[in-house]
C-alpha cells in the first residue's frame, strides 16, 4: 500500500495561528460591515413609510427613525457571535419603539401594514454578504 505525507506550507501554518488569535477581532469587524448595509437599507425604508398614505396628518417626531441603531458584536451562549439591528429604549413619552415598529410593519386595525423590516432584509441580503466576504478577505489579507 502506497503512503504519502503533505505537509502544509510553514507560512500558511503561521497564519492560521495568527488568524486564531484575531479571531475575535475579525468576526467584530465582518458583522459591523454587514450589519452597516442592512441598518442603511432598514432606515431607507422606514423613512419612506412613516407617514405614506396615512387617513389622517402624520404625528410623527421622527425618534423612532434616530432611535434605530446596531449593538456591539456579543458572544451569545452557544459561542456564537451576533450582532443586532434594531430600536433603543425607552421613549421619552413611555411608548415602546418596538411595539411602534410592530405596528408599522405589520398594521393594526384600520391601520395597513408598511412592511420595511421584511424588504430591508430580502433587498440588503446580497449586498450584506459581499460586504462581509469583502472586510474578511481584508482582514485576513493584514495577518
């Protein structure tokens, strides 16, 4: 029986070590670019519906739209990293900005529903991606 031996490149070993000691830091910055696009992408959509075809004059104050934002990247239990987009709380006037949006996207009674989550996120998926692979490649592109 034949046996053959490969060995790795000693360079390509070195910045495999290199790259797991940034990994951290790397997997921060590639969800900061993603999330980036699609939080554009979300506020675009939200600015264009508040207020659209409203039976009666808008009331809005435009907070919910400054109050839409992206958290620090955190390693959730399982040892996985996430970001997230999405409302700070609370409102000055005691109101939700969660239940606001809710009821923006998906309506309420006598009130249609603007959906600007759901398109944000079927419209900014490939451009999210590209971003990402992009920001990896320049990072790992340092080590």
């Amino acid at each position: 029986m034949a046996k053959a031996d490969v060995k790795m490149p000693e360079e390509f070993l070195d910045r495999l070590t290199r790259l797991g000691a940034a990994q951290d830091e790397i997997a921060g910055k590639v969800l900061e670019a993603g999330a980036e696009i699609v939080e554009a992408k979300v506020r675009s959509n939200l600015i264009a519906v508040i207020g659209k075809d409203t039976a009666y004059p808008s009331r809005s104050t435009g907070e919910l739209v400054s109050a839409l934002g992206i958290t620090q990247v955190r390693v959730n239990r399982n040892g996985d990293y996430d970001i997230k987009i999405g409302f700070a709380e609370p409102r000055p006037d005691g109101e939700s900005n969660a239940k606001i949006a809710n009821t923006i996207e998906y309506g309420r009674h006598g009130q249609p529903a603007k959906p600007f989550l759901a398109p944000a996120k079927a419209a900014s998926r490939k451009a999210c991606i590209e971003a990402m692979i992009r920001k990896f490649e320049e990072e790992t592109g340092k080590i």
